[in-house]
C-alpha cells in the first residue's frame, strides 16, 4: 500500500514536478511543501486554465489540505498575493485549505535587496532567481533569522492576515498519517541544484532531495512509502554552472532572449531549427527543445538551457533519493529529432567514468560519452498507453530505465493531466 509519496525534482529544477503533483494531489489528502521558497515556479495546466505556483502547493487546486512546512523560506506579501490571486479565480483559502508552519523562515526586504543579481555579484555569478532565498536560509542557519511565528506577531496588515494559517504543522502532517490519510510531498528544484548534493557554489541554499522532506516536514523515514523521481526526456538548466550535457552555450542561449523576444516569430524558428537539429547542428538540437518544449522560466522568464538526457546524473540523482521510481516528462518535446542521444559515461582527464563528478571544477571539463538511437517523427501528444507510443520512443524509455538503473511509472506527452501515461500503479497511490 502506498501512502505517502515524495516527489522529487531529479534534475536541475523545472522537471513538470508541479504536473505530477497535481495528478496525485487527485487521490491526496494532504500536499507538503517542504523546501525552498518563490524561487520556484510550478505550472499545472488544468483543462483551458493554467495555474503558477511559487510557494503554495500545487494541491491546491483539488482544494486539498496544503501545507508550507517548515523547510521552506516564505515572502510573506508573495504568499499573500498568491492567495489573493486564488481567491480570485473562486478558490476559498482558509485554514482547513492552507497552513503554514511556524518554523517556516521569513524572506525579509533586506535579503532580496542582497540578492539581486542586477547589484549583487554573487547573485549574478550564481544566476539566482532573486528572491531572497540564499540570503535567508543563511539567517536560518546562523540562528540569526525569523521564523514566521514571530512575523505574524507585528501589527500589520499582511502579519494579520496570515496569523490564522500559521500552525506547528509537523504534528498536522504526522497525525495526518497515523490516522491512514494519504500525503504527498512536493519537491521544488531539483537535486542538482541541492546544497550538499548539487552543483556547488551552483545551487539553491536547501536540500530539494528527498532527505530534505523528511527534515523540512518534521516526518521519519520510515513513514515514507515512495519516491518518485521527475526527470525530463532531455535536461535543462536555468542560471549559470556546469551542465555536460549542453548544447549550444549558455551565451547562445542567452543572447535568443526571453520568450516575448522569440513570441511572434515562433512557428517559423521552431521549423528552421528542427531543419538545422536533423542536419546534425548542435546548438539548434538545442534551441529546438527550447523552442517546442517552451523552456522559459516560470518564475523570471530566462530562457532554459537544453541538453541531452544525462544518465550519468540520472543515475547519481536515483541514488542520492533512493528512488522508486520515474517519471519521464515532456517526451513529445523530442519529437521529430531524427537522433536522439544519450549520455551514459564522462570522459574526465582522460578517464572515463560512469559516475557523477561531484568535484565542480572538474564538473566543468567533462565530456560526455552517447549513445545515439532513432528517433521518432510522429506527434505522441494523443498517446493514451505505452502501446500507443512509436516503438523508437519505447526503446529510447527502456535505454533510460537500464542507464538510470530505475522503473518508470509515468510518461507525461503533454502538460495536460489526460497526458499522461501510468506504466505502474505500485509506487503510485492505491
Ligand atoms: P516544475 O518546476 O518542476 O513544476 O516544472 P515547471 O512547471 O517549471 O516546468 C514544466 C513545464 O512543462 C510547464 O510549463 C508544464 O506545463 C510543462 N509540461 C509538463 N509536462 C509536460 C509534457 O509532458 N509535455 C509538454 N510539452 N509540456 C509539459
Ligand atoms: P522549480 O521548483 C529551476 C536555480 C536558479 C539558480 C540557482 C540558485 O521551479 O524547479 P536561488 O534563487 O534558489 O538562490 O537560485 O537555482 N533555481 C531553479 N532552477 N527551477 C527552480 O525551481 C529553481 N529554483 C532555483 O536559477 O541557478
Ligand atoms: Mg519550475
């Protein structure tokens, strides 16, 4: 029986976790938030609708219990306008809908004025998003920080108003269980982005892995039944630091614009580069899944930097969650490439290795060893099974399972919730 689900980001971040979480969130009845802040941006699209989550669980929408737990950092006036924009689209948010853990750190005026990458140079080195999020979590760490229970003490307008959502939220998630209530914990980032387990100095400032669930909710591993990782069919990564897979350079990437630049010209980009991709261009193999995938950040509209499925990190980032499973996302993206490839060891000075460089200097020098396969020219999109998917698209799926060294459960075609395809029900809720 499954009960509690973590899902986690397997990648660098914006892997469609806010999808997955939706699509569970159905059978739920409790949805954990349990690290990070607004630095995430979650998408899930819902019939004509298209919902933004930066800090409230994406469970929201089922009008489940969500809870912001303690591991995460909270912008009190963007909580606050997230809910305002709810409530506007006829969502009712109330205690018994969103809660917020006392615990949770406060994201003060002075950690995003440190954190702007327009004025600061560590934040601009890093490519943060912004938000305040480092600067915070250092507060935390070095005791010098403020919870939100001692916030929502100051009489103001926005401390009054969330005064009533803030709980001591471990005991909520824990008798939650205990009584046979199904959670879900949702991951934000991903685990190359994490603080102990990522790309270092490259990386958000919490551990977006599944141990950071367990710490940033207040629950025992022996209360987690699954782990679902979300990886893409390729990777991309927004800001800056190493990414092997890379095609095209992070300046190419940059120099495109972001996508109010690219908007009006779209269909006729998208087909020059699918032409230059299948006449064996790199940087347009690239510049494709940008364009069809529409990898633009949620949170800051910066183009995505594309590459290759990476199952050297896939692999690292199944072992560091202890994963159950997979869900592979966006594999209509890839539709229409001629090639795919398929990264499955690094050359590293002159060594070949097949497990991930955790030593970032050295991160940067590696080169990539692929597999190459056929790709497929049909559009999945419609794909309701396995059955229905072209059989080069469920070869290139068993090479992932066998490179990353996990199952899949789920192959997403597309960001509606009837796009997606179950290939095991186990790790999922009953
Ligand atoms: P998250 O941060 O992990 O929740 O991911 P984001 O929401 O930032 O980015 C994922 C984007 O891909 C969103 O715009 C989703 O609507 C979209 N998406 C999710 N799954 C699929 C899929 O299978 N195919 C396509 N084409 N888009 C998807
Ligand atoms: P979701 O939940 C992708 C990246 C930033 C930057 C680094 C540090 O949508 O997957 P920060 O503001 O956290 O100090 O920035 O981490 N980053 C993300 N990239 N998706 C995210 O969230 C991210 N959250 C942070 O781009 O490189
Ligand atoms: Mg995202």
């Amino acid at each position: 029986m499954t009960q509690t689900i973590i899902v986690v980001g397997g990648q660098w971040g914006d892997e469609g976790k806010g999808k997955i979480v939706d699509f569970l969130a159905e059978k739920a009845d409790v949805v954990v938030r349990y690290a990070g802040g607004n630095n995430a941006g979650h998408t899930v699209v819902v019939g004509e609708k298209k919902f933004k989550f930066h800090l409230i669980p994406s469970g929201i929408v089922h009008q489940k219990l969500n809870v912001i737990a303690n591991g995460t950092v909270v912008d009190p006036e963007v909580l606050v306008s997230e809910i305002d924009n709810l409530e506007r689209m006829g969502f009712k948010i109330d205690e018994s809908k969103l809660v917020i853990s006392s615990n949770a750190h406060t994201i003060l005026p002075k950690h995003k004025e440190e954190d702007n990458p327009q004025k600061s140079e560590q934040a601009k080195k890093i490519g943060t998003t912004g938000r305040g999020i480092g600067p915070c979590y250092r507060d935390k760490i070095a005791r010098t920080g403020m919870r939100i229970s001692e916030f929502v003490k100051a009489d103001s307008e926005i401390a009054t108003r969330l005064r009533p959502l803030v709980k001591d939220t471990c005991f909520i998630i824990n008798k939650a269980i205990d009584e046979g209530k199904r959670v879900l914990f949702e991951g934000a980032q991903g685990t190359l982005l994490d603080i102990d387990h990522g790309t270092y100095p490259f990386v958000t400032s919490s551990n977006p892995t599944a141990g950071g669930a367990l710490t940033g909710s207040g629950v025992g591993p022996t209360k987690i039944d699954s782990v679902i990782g979300i990886f893409k069919a390729y990777t991309t990564r927004v800001g800056a630091g190493p990414f092997p897979t890379e095609l095209g350079s992070e300046e190419q990437t940059n120099a495109e614009g972001r996508w109010e630049d690219i908007a009006a010209n779209y269909e006729k980009a998208l087909e020059e580069a699918l032409g230059k991709a299948n006449e064996g261009d790199e940087y347009y193999q690239g510049k494709y899944m940008r364009l069809k995938g529409v990898e633009y950040g949620t949170t800051t509209g910066r183009p995505r930097r594309t590459g290759w499925f990476d199952g050297v990190a896939a692999r690292y980032s199944v072992m560091i969650n202890g994963m159950s499973a997979m869900a592979i996302m966006k594999l209509d993206v890839l539709g229409g490439l001629r090639k795919i490839k398929i990264c499955t060891a690094y050359e590293v000075d002159g060594e070949v290795t097949e497990n991930f460089v955790l030593n970032t200097e050295k991160l940067w020098k590696v080169k990539p060893i692929y597999e190459e396969m056929p790709g497929w020219e049909e559009d999945i999109s419609g794909a309701k099974s396995y059955e229905d998917l072209p059989e080069e698209a469920q070869n290139y799926l068993k090479r992932i399972e066998e490179i990353a060294n996990a199952k899949i459960a789920i192959v997403s075609v597309g960001p509606r919730r009837d796009q997606t395809i179950i290939l095991d029900e186990k790790p999922l809720f009953d």
